[in-house]
C-alpha cells in the first residue's frame, strides 16, 4: 500500500515534537544517569565497547560550554552523531533492557529509526532549523527519499498533535515529575514510544540507510547481543548524518550560534 505524504506528515509531526524533550536530556553530561550505571551494568560487554559506549554520553564538549560555542555547526551535529548513537547503542546493551525491547518488535528497526530521527533533529537545530514543518521535510527527505512540500510540512499545531508527542514523552515526564530527573527506564520507554511510532510507516522505513548486510549479520551472532544488532546501524546514522549536511546546506545554511 502506497504511503502519502499525508500520513507521512501526520507521523512525523508528533514526532519531531516529542523530540525535543529526549534531545534536552541528553545534552547533559551524564544523560540519564548511565555514568553511574554503566560499570555494573555493563559488566558482561568487551571493555573496549564499554568505554567507548560511557564515554560518548560523558563528554567534555557539551552544549552551554564555551568549547560548544567555539565548535562549527558541522562539528556540534558530528558530536549528536556520537552522542545519539552510543546512547541508544549503551540501552541497548544493558541486560534486561535490550531483552526488553527485542521481547516488543525488533530492536534494530525500532531503536534504528528512533535513533535516526532523533540524530536529524539534533542536526536541525545546530543549523538553527527550529520548526516542525522544516525538520519533518528534513526527516522525509534523508530517510525516506521524499519530498514534501513545505505548506503540507507545515500542519496546523492541532490539539490532537500535542496530545500525540505528549504520549510520546510520557515516560520522560513521568520520570522527572516522580524523581526529579530522566531515569533509564524513561529513556528505555521514551525510545521504545518513539519507534513504535514511525512502524506506522514500515514501507517507508525499509528505504531509511542502515548498516552494511556484513554489519547486520556479524550484529545477528550469538553472544555479541543486542548491542551488537544496534551497532551495525552506525554506519546508517553516519550515512543520515552526511545526508542531512546537503540538505541542510541546501535549505537553511549553517547557523553561528547553536539552538
């Protein structure tokens, strides 16, 4: 069944809204708690992958540092690549959440694309792209090889579109309303919530980038895991990284200062 770039937007639209949230949390150092997590958490992963998984989501480079503020537009969305990637990749190789997510629907597509759209999100908004309409053509476009016009792009911010990111995020708000800050399980449900969402547009998704078929495969092997599964989309987030930079180039030139 053909997809139109109705429904398209009519998905797109709450999820970019529901990004937001997700992409506040993880600008902080310690996103979600996972430094403090991670050692005994991770006790059964390679120590290599642990510490390059810890250390993407405990950066020096943060947004609100001087060092931020210096960096160029291509070097601040270079460091959401990381940050994003190794936050959904580190989720995943917790025992018992990984477990989780792949007991619902496949973790590689729903983590994936989560995680994809989330990374072009990120993007948008170090070249001051700050608007839904923009950032759902955006998604349309380097996911799914779409072209959506900018007036449909546009919605009308309806009360039924908040309700829908708000579910999106409920998890997120919930968790900071009962302890103050995002948890991991939030963070598990917040990305859980989100790819589930984008399913409603399987067809579409199939053309979105993803690793190389030696990737997924060796991501498939016993004992490597969940995580293994996830990190053989690193070279597809890298892939929708380089691809939103033409975009963006093309549709709204870099900004000077990050949003």
């Amino acid at each position: 069944m053909t997809i139109s770039d109705g429904q398209i937007v009519a998905v797109l639209r709450p999820f970019v809204r529901a990004c937001g949230p997700v992409l506040g949390s993880l600008r902080d150092a310690d996103a979600f708690g996972l430094q403090t997590r991670a050692p005994e958490d991770l006790a059964g992963v390679e120590s290599g992958l642990k510490a390059k998984l810890v250390n993407g989501v405990t950066s020096v480079k943060v947004p609100g540092t001087d060092a931020w503020a210096r960096m160029s537009a291509h070097d601040r969305s270079s460091w959401w690549m990381n940050r994003v990637g190794r936050f959904a990749a580190l989720l995943t190789a917790i025992p018992g959440v990984g477990g989780a997510l792949t007991d619902r629907v496949p973790v590689q597509d729903t983590v994936g694309a989560a995680s994809q759209g989330l990374l072009l999100c990120a993007v948008a908004g170090e070249y001051g792209v700050t608007d839904v309409g923009t950032r759902v053509r955006l998604i349309a476009s380097v996911l799914f090889g779409r072209d959506i016009a900018p007036a449909l792009a546009a919605g009308r911010d309806d009360a039924a579109e908040a309700v829908a990111a708000a579910r999106l995020t409920e998890d997120l708000a919930a968790s900071e309303r009962d302890h103050g800050n995002a948890t991991v399980g939030a963070a598990v449900g917040t990305l859980w919530r989100l790819g589930r969402s984008l399913r409603e547009l399987t067809g579409e998704l199939e053309k979105r980038p993803r690793g190389r078929m030696l990737q997924r495969a060796i991501g498939k092997v016993p004992v490597v895991g969940v995580a293994g599964s996830y990190l053989s989309e690193r070279s597809g987030l890298r892939e929708v990284w380089q691809r939103a930079h033409g975009w963006l180039t093309e549709h709204a030139p870099p900004a000077t200062a990050p949003r």
